[in-house]
C-alpha cells in the first residue's frame, strides 16, 4: 500500500512452537514409616499432572532395575515381572489420567525398608525420584545359658508390631 509516496511495509514473525510434554516427578522428602505387616502408599506424583496411562511406569530398587517390584507399561501392569518378592504385595493405587503414579505395598517386612525408585517414561521424555521408607518395631533379645556337660547359649530375636 502506498501512503503520501510512502511504502507500508508489513512484517511476519511465524514463531514455531515445540509442545513437548514434560513433567517432574513429585516425591516427599525425608523418611516414610510403615510397621512390619502392615500396608504403605510410596507416593509420586507428576507435575504438571499429565496422563500417564501410555507410559511406561517401574518403580524398583536401587541398581535393581532390570527387577522391578512394579512394571506399568503397553496399557497394564506387566504380571510375573520383576522381583518375586512383591508379587502380590505391590499395586499402583493413583490416578494415571491424573499423572498419580504411586505406590502400594502390602504386608510390609524387614526386608522392604529402604530406597525406592520411581521412574517414568513416555515417547520423548523420562524422570525418576526417589522414595525412602524405613519399617518400625522394636527389637527385644533374649538369651539363656544351661549348666550342663554342654555349654549352650542361645539368642531369640523377637520384632514386636507396636
């Protein structure tokens, strides 16, 4: 267009935008206590919440990742994967459409205390956080000794649910 003998001159800036998603992975911080037998919810949490159903989701044990207690993947929880020891102890128990992608554990044991690892993955991202949980009760030892022509101590380790 021409004004007054003056050329307007109109300009474009075409600004691409690459929307990839990409989330955080929302732990708390510290220690998560839970009693011998008892049930524990290891939380995590993406954010921003983004729909986890079609990714991939393992949560395992440090340097134990090719043993996972849980593996989520193609659209369900992988059954006879992973750690023998959890088999029908542990359940995702959050809202994948929601990004909650926490942990159930069943009929805690000594044996379960420890650092948990929660890893995610979709087509163009991954995350992983931790999670720590320590197993309370109180140990009480007791130990006896007999007089005889054999000297016999023994030591019985008893954990009590308080």
């Amino acid at each position: 267009q021409i004004y007054s003998g003056k050329v307007k001159r109109t300009n474009y800036i075409l600004i691409v935008l690459d929307l990839c998603e990409f989330s955080d992975l929302q732990v708390p911080g510290g220690f998560i206590q839970a009693k011998v037998g008892s049930s524990v919810l290891l939380p995590c949490e993406m954010s921003p919440a983004l729909n986890a159903e079609s990714y991939k989701v393992s949560w395992y044990r440090p340097n134990k990742e090719d043993s996972p207690v849980l593996l989520y993947k193609d659209l369900k929880v992988q059954e006879n994967t992973g750690d023998p020891q959890y088999r029908g102890r542990a359940s995702l128990v959050g809202d994948l459409q929601k990004g909650n992608v926490s942990l159930k554990l069943e009929n805690l044991t000594l044996a379960d205390r420890g650092e948990y690892v929660c890893f995610v993955q979709s087509g163009t991202w991954y995350e992983r956080a931790s999670v720590n949980l320590d197993i309370t009760g109180k140990i009480l030892t007791y130990s006896s000794y007999q007089n005889t022509s054999y000297h016999f101590t023994a030591t019985v380790y008893l954990f009590l649910i308080c």
